[in-house]
C-alpha cells in the first residue's frame, strides 16, 4: 500500500520517530523529592511511615506518582521492598526484620518520565527489638544472646556501640550460659541500655 508515493510501512517508521522525538521524548525530567521522615539515622518501629517533599513536575502532565524503595545497602544493589503510591508523600512500610535500612524515592511524571532518586536516607529496627525484649519477648537463652548479637551491630552501624559498651558487656554476660539465664535480668539490662541511650 502507497499514500501518495511512501510506501505505508515507511509512513509508520517515519511518524512513530516522530512520536518518540515529540514532546514526551523531550521532557524535563521530575526533580528529586527530599525525605522527610523518619530523620536521617532514626530508630523506628515497624510498621513505620515514611514521607517526603511534593514536587512540582517541570511538564505540564503532573506527577502522577512516588516509588520508594528500602535496601540494606545506600547504593541499593538489591532492594528489600519497594512500593508506589498514587502520588500521596507517605506511605507505610511493614515487613521488615530488625536491621539498619536506608529508603530513598523518586517521582514520576505523567509523560512517563521518572525523576531522579533522593539522597538515600538510613534508618534502623533497634527500637522495635529493644521493645521485644522489654515486652518479655526473650524468655529463652537463644532468643536474647540473638537479641544481644543485632542490638550491638545495630550500635556499631550507629557509632553508638563504643559509648554503650558497658551496657553491652552487661547484656553480654547475661547470655553467657544457658543454665543462668534468667529472663527478668536479661529485661533489667535491656532497661539500663535503653536509659544509657
């Protein structure tokens, strides 16, 4: 089939170039938001939410969404969760285990163009297992010398461990044989961590 002398298939080439080198293809890309919440090295609970900064899309199609992703590592080689939201600034994130996370996010625009990420934003589980084991959640050996094992690299990442290390060496002795562990000394240390905090 011709149209006036181009051959169709040639027609189709010439207007999808066309479509690709109009205006989508030429859009200004979404800024990055900025994080919000939680602050930039908080100890948060799970479920926890996590909020940012609006932003304003460069293009006349507005930000239509938000991706957000969570990994254990800030250049985010694999991602522990990641979500979308329809383009509210918060939403919640559940799931996961006690450990030190960062979150980032990004928008999207209504030209399908996504924006760039934010600055990636570190958070940690230490409060949630600090709590467990207030709440009497160790009554076994095994369970608080884990407990005490994830508080201190917690610490650690936190460059809190050194200032801490008394009641860390106190917790320590408390998981040092299984036959004198006694659950209600093991909550007495995690209360005199928490305070030293």
């Amino acid at each position: 089939m011709y149209i006036k002398g181009i051959p169709a298939l040639r027609l189709l080439c010439v207007l999808a170039v066309g479509i690709v080198t109009g205006s989508y293809a030429t859009a200004a890309v979404p800024p990055a938001p900025t994080p919000l919440a939680p602050a930039d090295g908080a100890s948060v609970t799970v479920p926890f939410t996590i909020s940012w900064s609006a932003v304003t899309d460069p293009n006349p199609n507005g930000i239509t969404a938000y991706n957000w992703q969570v990994s254990l590592s800030s250049s985010f080689t694999s991602v522990a969760l990641q979500n979308s939201t329809n383009g509210q600034t918060q939403d919640t994130v559940s799931g996961l285990p006690n450990g030190s996370y960062f979150w980032r996010v990004q928008a999207f625009s209504g030209a399908f163009i996504q924006g760039a990420w934010s600055a990636a934003q570190s958070s940690s589980v230490l409060e949630s297992l600090l709590q467990a084991g207030l709440d009497g959640e160790f009554r076994d050996y095994l369970g608080a010398e884990q407990a005490v094992m994830a508080i201190e690299l917690l610490l650690i990442e936190r460059n809190q461990a050194a200032r801490l290390r008394p009641q860390l060496d106190a917790l320590y002795r408390l998981v040092k044989d299984v036959d004198a562990y006694r659950s209600a000394d093991f909550i007495a240390g995690l209360k005199d961590l928490r305070a030293a905090m």
